[in-house]
C-alpha cells in the first residue's frame, strides 16, 4: 500500500519519501512467495467489488507505464462445501454489477478440472476475469515508477516513533528525523512498534504456503488460482506456474505475532505442511506429491477482517492503511490511489466508509463477523 501510494504522490508531482525497515520487496511482510490472487466478486459491502475494478484497471496500467507482466488472468475456482458455506450473496453482488461469474454443480466442476477430487454436495463460484499477481513484481515495478517520478526511498530505515504538531508530521528513525505536512502509515503487521502514536485494532498472525509436486493437471494454463471452503477450514492457492508446484495456504488459524518476536519457519509446526497435505489428499490428489518449499508471512487481522482506511482520530494529515487481514494484497493499487488522493485534495472518488475507524466504538457484542470465505 505504501509503495502504491508513493507512485501515485511522486506522479502527481508530490515531494514524496518512502521510509522502509527493509528493503522492498522483501520478506518481513505480508507480500512475498511470488503470488496474490486477484478476484472481483466479493459479499459484504459492494465497495470491496467497486475497489476491485479499479484496483484491476490500475494493475493493467502499471503493467503498461512498466512493461512488465504483473497479472495473469488464470480464473479463479471458488469451491465450497454447501454444507458449510454458500455462494448465493456473492452472486448476487456479482449479477447487480456486470462481474462476470459461473455457478457450477459438482459434476461440472470434475469434468472442466480432472485433477479435482469433489464430493458432490460441493458448489463452485467460477471467475474466468480473475487470477493472480505477482506479488513481488508489483512492489518491484512501483519502487521503480515511483523513483523515476522523483520519489526517495530510504530502505533499511527503521522508524522508532512518529509524532505531530500542528501542520508538521515528523517520522524519527535511527538515521535521523524527517519532517512533512502529511503522513501515510501503512506498517502492516507491524503497527503495534507504532504506538502510542496510533494504536489499532490490529491482530498480526503467523501463516504459512507451501509448494507441492504435482501432476500436468494442475499446471498454469489449465487450472486456475482457487479457494476452497470445507469442514476442514478455508484454503487458497494457485496453479503450478513454471513447474514450481501447486501453492496452497490456510486463510484461517494462525499463530499470533508481535513485532519482535521470532517468526518460526515452516515446518516448526505439524499443521504447517500436514493442513495442506490433508486438504489436497482429499481434494486435489494429484497435487499431494512431495512437498518442494515452505514459506512463512504475516496476517493482520481486524476483529471483522475489513481494512482500515481512515485518518488519525487526532491529527488529520496522517493517513492510516492497515488491517488487510490476508486479503488486501489485490486492492493495493487502488488502496494507493486512495492515500494518494485524501493527502492532495482531502477527498476520494472511492466509498472508503466501510473501512472507518469509527466502526469499532460500536459496543462489543454488537460487531459484525468476519468475512470467512469472502476473505480470501
């Protein structure tokens, strides 16, 4: 969100920096392991689908100003277990806005996909406009479009405290202090190294992917990105692109996270490869082969799973983008159009409502549930 929004303030002629602990891209985040899935017909709030229509149209345009592939249109296999779980609300929310998308009974999604293996009370929602990024090519090209715009990147910066007075924001790292009339923080899972400036009702989660061997079935090219939703918990993953073996994470569970903790590898944890294994030997066999990497990355929850896209609830020139609660990643470009546009005119074309600070003053008990499924 952040390197996203610095392309679009350096474009607009902005005096833009961009303050990283890293090294972007890179692996204390929440954007490597090459892939993102990118769909469009979401539940809940209409916004989310409007957000990724444009955040497709962006992505096509950084692809053009770069000319580099950043999104493959794969499709997208939304299945589920009917038991469990219903698509009747995102197609719905699809039909009102012209989102093409394809229900399908279980004999039609054996016979389009062979390598699956679905009981037949499972359902699918099929989105043949969707697919996936490449997650670490997109960070890569708006580092590159924004310093040729005349931003400055400072990577391997840490920020140890933010403060504000007045019109002035100034950052403090352990390089220095920089000082600004406007601030975008968007530190991911780890916003809690941000407070007491701003403390959010932000969760960070340990979770992990995997790659597996896997037959000609599931190659790219002839299976598509998915997400699965079963007694066994909600899961993602992407075909076999260049022979690197079916991806698959859990969206759900997860350890809990501070900043300064250890993150434990792949692997430190049973669940880590056998959740996987257990959902593709039962669903996808012939992606259950010999595991050829493990990758770890950070959730940041919100206790309902929707962003956070507002102001400081005190000083109005910081911006704050956080709590993309795994499913964030496909909205970035459009995310960074956003900060860009509140921090240069104060306003946006974009129904960022939903994703108010103000919603968790509503009384516990009270707030809504998360996005499940809808999430991924």
């Amino acid at each position: 969100m952040g390197m996203s929004a610095g392309y679009q303030l350096a474009r607009r002629g902005v005096t833009t920096l961009l303050i990283d602990s890293f090294d972007p891209p890179h692996t204390q985040g929440s954007h490597h392991g090459e892939s993102r899935l990118i769909r469009h017909a979401y539940s809940g709030d209409p916004a989310y689908i409007d957000l990724a229509l444009r955040a497709d149209a962006l992505w096509k345009e950084a692809e053009e100003h770069s000319g580099t592939e950043l999104l493959v249109r794969s499709g997208v296999l939304n299945l589920a277990d009917s038991s469990v779980y219903s698509f009747s609300g995102r197609l719905a929310e699809a039909e009102k806005r012209k989102v093409r998308v394809e229900p399908l009974d279980a004999a039609e999604i054996r016979y389009r996909w062979p390598g699956l293996s679905i009981p037949d009370r499972f359902e699918a929602m099929y989105e043949p406009d969707a697919g996936y990024l490449y997650s670490e090519k997109c960070i890569g090209v708006y580092r590159q479009l924004a310093l040729a715009h005349g931003a400055e990147l400072l990577p391997n910066t840490a920020v140890q405290n933010v403060t504000a007075r007045g019109g002035s924001v100034t950052v403090h790292t352990r390089n220095g202090d920089y000082h600004a009339a406007a601030a975008i923080l968007s530190a991911g899972a780890w916003f809690g190294t941000l407070s007491p400036f701003i403390t959010l009702p932000i969760k960070a989660v340990r979770k992990v992917v995997g790659w597996f061997q896997s037959t000609p079935d599931f190659n790219a090219g002839s299976f598509p990105g998915f997400t699965l939703g079963a007694g066994e918990g909600g899961y993602y993953g992407f075909p076999s692109i260049g022979g690197a073996g079916l991806k698959i994470g859990r969206h759900d569970t997860g350890l809990e996270w501070k900043p300064g903790d250890p993150l434990l590898p792949f692997g430190s944890e049973e669940s880590d490869e056998g959740d996987l294994r257990r959902v593709l030997e039962a669903y996808m066999p012939g992606a259950a082969g010999r595991l050829l990497k493990g990758a770890v990355c950070k959730y940041e929850h919100t206790p309902d799973e929707d962003f956070i896209i507002d102001r400081h609830p005190v000083h109005a020139n910081v911006l704050l983008a956080g709590g993309f609660s795994g499913h964030g990643f496909k909205f970035s470009s459009a995310v960074g159009e956003i900060l860009a546009d509140l921090a240069t005119t104060g306003r946006t074309g974009q129904n960022i409502r939903p994703f108010s600070l103000a919603r968790f003053d509503t009384p516990p008990g009270q707030a809504q549930a998360g996005l499940t499924l809808e999430g991924i």
